[in-house]
C-alpha cells in the first residue's frame, strides 16, 4: 500500500501547517475540518500522481488513493480480458473529475465522463484543461446513459463509476459527510439501500458494453445488502461478476465488476 505520510506532505504543502497536531509522537490533521482535508488530497494528487486538481467548496471531497485503486483493479480485469486501450464512460465525474483524469493519465483510454451539475462541470473541465488532457464531458441533464445524445451511438469496453448510494431522505452533516457540506445532487441513490442508481447504470450500459466489456462500481462496505443487490442484478443482465476489495486507512471499499462476456 502507498500513501502520503503527514510528515512528507507538509514539506511539499506549507499551507497544510495550520491544520497539523500532534498526537503523542505523531502528527495528524483533522479530516473533518474540510479544508484540511481538501488542501491534504490536494497535496496527495500533486506528489504522487503529478495532478494539478482544485476541488470545490460545496462538493464532497474524494479520497486520491482509493479512486487510483479502483481504477487499477479495473484495468487489471481489462488486461486479462486483452483490452489495452479501451473506450470509457464515466459516470458522475463530479466537480474534481479524479476518477476521468488519473484513467487518462495512466492508461491514454478515449474517456467520456458524465455530470449533472453545471457548476461541477465547469470545476471538471478547468481540472482537465489545467492537466493538459482530452477528457469529452457531457452534462447529462438528470439522464444516466440512455437519451444522453452524445454517446447514443457508442460502445465502450468500461462504464465505471463510484455511484451516489445514499436513500432520499439523506442530508450532508460534518460528522457522516467528512467536512463536506453536500449538493443535494450529489445525495441521490433511491431504493432500501441506496441501490437504485446503480441499478440504472447496469441496466442500460449493458446496452452500450462491447463484447468482454466491464462495468465497474466501488461501494462502501455497510450496507452488505446493498452490495449483494447489486452483484444480483449484475447476474440478471447476464454479467460475469468479479469483486475485489481495497483499503485505504480504515476505509475498506468494494470494486464491483460485471463482465459482458
């Protein structure tokens, strides 16, 4: 596992002295308190990644490392399918477009990424621009892939997204949300258990997968039953199911990927 260590991060980051105590021997920042957070995930994307990423102030704020190992598994998985350079849709890029931006990075795969926010597109595009990559973003207008005009016509070989899984009556606090003081668009799931969405995203990208294609969802580890739904519908669709596990700090997360083979 790799990381960025509190020590090394302020040598980089000066800015990030204002949020440091210490703990015994050892340095900490208060997570919660979000704009440590962002400057800390700021500083991580610039040192590890060489990512030049701005986030914005009402979004809730992704953790670096686990977005990169999601993705690694994922292209794992494309690799052993001998997929080298395939077609990507994103689904919900968000304001910061990590997921969209370290796949074009590492990989060089065409990306088209999704997002509903008007505002967080226009966060997205200046990340992507600031970055010097070409990333098509595409305001999906409340749409998930079916009726989004500018892909009607295209396959892809990997629809991946860390989906919204919360239920309607969600609301962002300090304490749940990590600092983060949430858009209400970015509150969205439906169902018991926050499933509803991914539902929508297995459900018509069957539709747009190339042969060996892969859809790829990250979930938290609570609840297990949202999870086993949504490894049911994959099954239901005729998917392949392949489910890795990744941990960054305590946060333990689930890569969900159904193979249209």
């Amino acid at each position: 596992m790799f990381g960025l260590k509190i020590e090394d991060a302020i040598k980089y980051n000066e800015n990030l002295k204002k949020y440091v105590y210490k703990k015994g021997d050892k340095l900490r920042i208060n997570f919660k308190d979000k704009e440590a957070l962002m400057e800390y995930n700021k500083t991580v994307l610039k040192v590890l990644f060489g990512l030049d990423i701005e986030f914005h102030k009402n979004g809730l704020i992704p953790t670096p490392i686990n977005r990169y190992l999601f993705i690694k598994s994922t292209f794992e998985t494309l690799k052993k399918l001998g997929i080298e350079k395939p077609n990507v849709l994103e689904i919900g890029t968000g304001h910061s477009a990590i997921i969209s931006i370290l796949i074009k990075k590492f990989y060089d795969a065409e990306v088209y990424a999704t997002e509903v926010d008007e505002e967080f597109i226009d966060f997205a595009k200046r990340n992507i621009e600031k970055n010097k990559l070409d990333i098509k973003i595409i305001n999906s207008k409340g749409k998930v892939i079916e009726g989004i005009k500018e892909i009607r016509d295209k396959k892809f070989d990997l629809i991946i997204s860390y989906p919204p899984f919360y239920s309607k009556n969600s609301v962002a606090s300090g304490r749940k949300f990590g600092g983060a003081l949430a858009k209400e668009v970015e509150l969205i799931g439906g169902g018991k258990f926050g499933e509803e969405f991914s539902f929508k995203i297995i459900e018509e990208g069957i539709n747009f997968l190339n042969k060996k294609g892969v859809i790829a969802l990250m979930m938290p580890k609570k609840p297990e039953e949202r999870r086993k739904l949504i490894i049911e519908k994959m099954k239901d669709v005729g998917l392949d199911i392949e489910v890795d596990e990744i941990k960054t700090g305590n946060r333990l997360r689930y890569i969900i990927k159904g193979i249209k083979m």
